[in-house]
C-alpha cells in the first residue's frame, strides 16, 4: 500500500495541545522548516496546539526566525529541552523571560537519548555533565525560575558516580529526509548529515506516537538503494513533499553542493593563509601542539585558524579532522553549513559520533575560550541575557585526550601591534575573560583534575595550564608587561613556576614558522 501524502497544514493539524514534539536538524542543515512553519502558522491564526513539550538535540536555526524559532511563542510552548540556543536566539528569550520552562543539557546525550528513548530504557546513563552546570547538584540544565523538575539524576553504577538523563515518550516527530519511494522508505541521501533521524523515528513509534516526514519528492517502490535508506516506511506514518524549495535547501541559504553529501570529491587547495592577527597568533601558538596521526575537533571561531596555520605549514594532513554532527575527514564547514564536511571521508549517525567522543576517540579538541576562573572551569553557554547553550562542548571537553581553549586575553575592541617578533597592547578589551567565578560552568575543571586530563589556555600574549593546584601562567609573549598586561587585568592571581617562559618568537613574525 502506497503512503499517505498529506500537506505540511494536515500535518501541523495532527499536533495536540499537550504534546510531546521533537524535530530533527543541525544548525541550518535538515531542519523540517515546512512542517515548522505550518505548526507555527496554524497556532497564530488559531491559538492551537498549546503547551507543548518540544525537544531537540543540536542547534536549529540560523537566528532569523527559522528552525526552532518557530517554537518561540507564549502559550503554544510550555516546555523546551534542547542541546544549543544561539540560533534560535527568539527561543532562547522566551525562556529567560519565563514564557516558558526551558533545559540544556549537551547535545551529544541529547542525541543518545533519542535512541534509548526508542528502546524504552530509563534514560541515558553516562559521566558526561558531571561537575557542570548540567549536574543536578548545581543547575541540573535548568535555565530559569520557573523550571523546577528534576530530569537529570545522580545515579551510583558500579560504584562509580553517573547521571541519568531521564526518558520521556515522544507523541509526534517532524523529520527530514531527501527522497521516499510510493511505500513510505525514506532516504537522507542528499543530507549533509544522518543526524539523528532513524532514532527520533523509532522512538516516536515506540511510544505509540507520529512520524512525519518532510521529502523533497516521492519515487516509484522499489528504486531506492536500500543502503540508503534510513527511515524505513514501517515507522512513518505520512509523507510531506515539499512545495517550495526554499523550505527544503540543503542548508539554510545554500544550494545543494553535492560535495558534502559523498555524491563527488572536488579539489580543496589550501585554506588562503590569514594575515598575522591576535587570532593568528593564537592559531599558530595552538598548532605548536598539533601531532600526527591524531583525531581532532576545531570548534567555531578562532579555533578555525589553526586549520589554516596547519595548511601553511604543510602540516595539515597531521590530523584527521571530525565534526559532531557526524563526517570524519574532509574541511568541516561553518556558518549554517556548520555539521557539514567538503569530501567527508563517512559520515556517521549523530549518536555514534558522541559515542566515539564520550569515550575519548578524540586526541586533540581546540575549543573557544568566552570565559575562564581559577579553577580553570569555562563558560560558553550563557551570559547575562543571553542564553548560547552548551551543544556538543561538554562531551568533547569533557572526553578528549587533551584539551585547547583558544581565545583573546579580553573580548570587545581588542587591538595589537605585532611585529618583528614582539606583541604591544595598543588598546586594551573593555571585558575581562579570566575572572573569579564564571557565570555557568559549561567545562570543570575540577573534573578534568581529577580525570589527569591536560588543560591548556592559549591567548595571544600569554598561555595557562591547568595543574592539580590550581591554574599556571606558563607562557608570556615578547612585547607583554606581565603585571600591567596580564596580572592587572585578572580576577584572580595564577600561580607560576618562577618566570613564565617567553613564547616562541616565530609566532609573531610575518613569515612561515617552519613548524614541518
């Protein structure tokens, strides 16, 4: 029997006031934006559905009303769990505003949460989170007053201290896939990512609940590669063909590049290198720490710079580079392309990348730096009014073999001199970044002491180690008054072995470092 085919407003009308909803999407990528914005449609004209649950594990969006923005209304949302809010910026404003109960909790659990969800256990039972913000101990994810259930526990297995993310039964998912045939098998084959579609289906369906499922167009039975297939049509309950195109681009304001999707492999010369700058620096002093035959994770900002010094270097095939959403190998890709990969080498589901993360398969992770205290605990995740969400950052921290944050010494109107070797503040950052107690603890540093993990903080003109006493000044820049452009401008006193070292001169000259 051939599958329903309904309009993105027959199924926006099969949501109930109450219900529990997920949608699948990374960033700008998969995101089922017809299905959404006919949900949000119909509640602006009809005040239905109300009170819903809605649940996502990585950020959707792109900060312009799409993706889970569609969600961001008073009375038709009562509940939010999500793993990331930049981009989703309405939502995130709601839940600071007590519109509406909002959690975060780390993307990658978030995403095996949706499979364990699907095999009816508990939850999802794992060390990631411990120490943080998302320890039910400290804010257990909550993010404002009126949030008040528990859904993080501390559970004892083994002896050992875990948490247990608690399940939940989903009632209806909207999901993305590329192509589905006459009998509803579903493709996500021109997808930058599988994400976490297959899971969020079978968990819908486990819990006696709905599978939407938005496609770009419907084939005849039996012409698709089964390989391929990855939401089967015994979980899929109707199908959605998308009208307008600009509701189904690959990612959010970009046309199908068949380069991150496997179809093809193009040539990738090396990333342009970028001009000696803070960032630049801070690139380089950070690729000084690059091995070979490592996996690594750059995340978004100034980490990106290392990949460039890498290239320049001739280094960069050193290391194999990994994105969360799922590619292994390739140039990740940023912006709402972000989850993406040109010339992936795989790309896995969402949760089997975080399983490989959570049990450390990651060598090197090079992360920003927003916010860091004398326990060498870091915020990324909120700020005053601003509500940025964890994503991935706490299982990669958590987990790598080593971890890098890299940013600025101070943030807000910056500006360096940096010539012949030497570094001179020309005007100073109006914000601190190394301060007493940080507003969220986003990465514990607590805990990477008590796992012997090796903590590193490298800004431009000077460079932090984290040691089981507390945190070090290791390095100065050439250029750099450790009292006036350093010790002044901390909340708290680093402790040092004597004299910090000065940092590698090379790193501040206009020419290759020779780091081959």
């Amino acid at each position: 029997m051939n599958k329903k085919i309904i309009t993105a407003a027959e199924a926006a009308a099969l949501v109930k006031s109450g219900d529990t909803i997920a949608t699948s999407g990374f960033v700008g990528s998969g995101c089922p934006e017809a299905l959404t914005r006919a949900l949000e449609k119909r509640f602006l004209e009809t005040g239905e559905p109300k009170d819903l649950f809605y649940f996502y594990a990585a950020a959707q969006g792109n900060a312009d009303g799409r993706g889970a923005d569609h969600f961001a209304h008073k009375g038709m949302t009562k509940r939010v769990v999500a793993g990331h809010y930049n981009t989703a910026p309405t939502l995130g404003k709601c839940i600071l505003n007590n519109e509406m109960e909002g959690y975060n909790l780390p993307q990658g659990t978030l995403s095996q949460l949706c499979r364990d969800i699907a095999a009816h256990k508990p939850g999802t039972i794992t060390h990631v989170g411990l120490n943080t913000f998302v320890d039910p101990r400290n804010q257990g994810g909550k993010l404002n007053d009126i949030t008040t259930e528990d859904i993080v526990e501390v559970v004892d297995i083994l002896g050992e201290e875990k948490l247990l993310y608690k399940a939940f039964p989903i009632d209806i998912v909207f999901i993305r896939g590329t192509y589905a045939d006459e009998l509803g098998n579903v493709t996500v084959q021109k997808e930058v990512c599988t994400s976490e579609v297959t899971a969020l289906a079978q968990a819908a369906k486990n819990s006696g609940g709905i599978v939407i499922v938005q496609v770009e167009k419907i084939v005849k039975a039996g012409t698709l590669d089964p390989r391929l297939v990855k939401v089967p049509r015994i979980y899929v309950d109707a199908l959605v063909i998308t009208e307008d195109p600009i509701d189904h681009q690959q990612s959010f304001d970009h046309d199908f590049d068949p380069a991150v999707c496997g179809d093809i492999q193009v040539p990738v010369t090396s990333l342009e290198a970028p001009p000696l700058s803070p960032k630049k620096v801070i690139g380089r002093r950070a690729a000084m720490e690059l091995e070979k035959d490592t996996v690594v994770n750059l995340g978004i900002g100034i980490p990106e710079y290392i990949s460039a010094v890498a290239n320049e270097e001739g280094i960069g095939d050193w290391m194999t580079l990994t994105v969360e959403a799922g590619p292994i190998g390739g140039v990740p890709c940023g912006g709402s392309q972000f989850g993406a990969a040109v010339n992936p080498e795989c790309i896995l589901t969402q949760h089997e990348q975080f399983d490989f993360y959570d049990g450390g398969g990651v060598d090197l992770a090079f992360l920003g730096l927003a916010q860091a205290d004398e326990k060498g605990n870091i915020n990324v995740s909120k700020f005053g009014p601003r509500i940025a969400g964890c994503g991935g950052f706490i299982n990669i921290t958590q987990n790598a073999k080593k971890v890098f944050y890299c940013g600025t010494f101070t943030a807000g109107g910056l500006k360096m001199e940096i010539k012949d070797g030497h570094i001179k503040v020309l005007q100073e950052g109006k914000s601190k970044k190394f301060i007493k107690s940080v507003e969220q603890v986003t990465f514990s540093g607590e805990y990477a002491v008590k796992t012997s993990q090796p903590v590193m903080y490298i800004t431009e003109r000077c460079v932090f180690e984290l040691r089981p006493d507390g945190v070090y000044l290791t390095e100065i820049a050439p250029g750099i008054d450790l009292q006036k452009d350093i010790l002044d401008l901390m909340e708290f006193e680093p402790k040092m072995d004597g004299e910090p070292k000065l940092m590698d001169a090379r790193i501040f000259k206009d020419e290759l470092m020779g780091l081959k």
